[in-house]
C-alpha cells in the first residue's frame, strides 16, 4: 500500500503520533535495506542527490502530518504557517551520506494562534520516533545574525543551507537575513 495513503487512514482514525512514526520508521528501515539496489543505479553525486532527496519527502511527510494533526479539517495554507525546514551543512549541499546525521534547520516567526513551539515540538518527536538522527537548531528569524555571530561552524552551516518545505515567506525572510550574514 502507499505510504500517503496508510497515513491518511492513520490521520482519519486520529492515530497517536507514535503509530505514525512507527509505520514512518518501517518505510525508512525498507528503504534503508534496498540502498544497495539503489547504488547500483545511481552511484557517486547521483546517489548522494538521490539519498537527500528521499530524506527531504521524508521529513516533509513528518511535516504534513504535523499540520494535519494540529489544524485538522481547517489546515491553512502551507505559505500561512510560519515554520520553514530548512537542511543544512553537507545535507543542505545535497551530499547527505547514509547513516549521518540530518542537519535540518526549522526557522520560525513566533505569531501568536499558531501555537509554533507545539508544532516544532511534533514535528521532532515525530522525526526521532521514526529513527531520524538529528543534528538540529531551532530560531527564530531575527535570531540568525546573532547566531552567526556567535559561532564560525554555524554560520558556515547556514551558508549552506537549503529549503526544504513551509512558508516560502518564511524562506525568503530567512534568505535575507542569510544575505546580511
């Protein structure tokens, strides 16, 4: 059966977070036990691009699921929710290798009625329940430069960082502040 659909039947019997990543964590494991078929086809950039590409549909399941679970029926537009995941360092550079740590970024805009640390909050225990190892920062946009600031491995990070899925406001606003740094 398809992944999507399995987590909208989940989602429709209001499934606690945890059989999500359960089922989540088994579809990782498959695809994790036919990488070597998989390198077969696409070796070297090809693989590694391939690798990150399947890292992002999975985290940007976990985020779906997340906005679903918070706003139910009346979901506001992804562009309305203002959290971006955003990869960083060599994920960010789509050269992710296998078993490293994923360096995702969640950027936000603290606006009251969104309930933006509760979301951030599901979205990680969501994604270490399904076995992501996560190297992870959350800020909120105008705390970039100071960050940046503060230490030379992050802001080399955040140089090369890449959107992944949220508010593209959210991405443009983070790209600013990238482009102040």
């Amino acid at each position: 059966m398809d992944l999507n659909i399995e987590i909208e039947s989940l989602l429709d019997k209001q499934a606690p977070d945890f059989k999500i990543s359960k089922l989540l964590k088994q579809e990782i494991r498959n695809y994790l036990d036919n990488l070597e078929e998989i390198f077969k086809e696409t070796q070297g950039k090809a693989f590694l691009v391939h690798h990150t590409k399947k890292v992002d549909q999975f985290l940007s399941i976990i985020y779906k699921v997340v906005l679903r679970k918070m706003f139910q029926a009346f979901q506001p537009m992804r562009n309305s929710v203002p959290i971006a995941l955003v990869a960083l360092g060599s994920y960010g550079r789509e050269q992710l290798c296998v078993y490293s740590d994923i360096d995702l970024m969640i950027v936000y805009k603290d606006i009251p009625g969104y309930n933006i640390k509760e979301i951030i909050e599901k979205i990680l225990y969501i994604a270490w329940d399904a076995g992501f190892q996560l190297g992870h920062r959350v800020h909120e946009i105008s705390e970039l430069p100071e960050v940046a600031r503060s230490d030379i491995t992050i802001k080399t990070a955040l140089l090369e960082s890449r959107f992944i899925i949220g508010s593209n406001f959210i991405w443009m606003e983070t790209q600013r502040q990238l482009g102040i740094i």
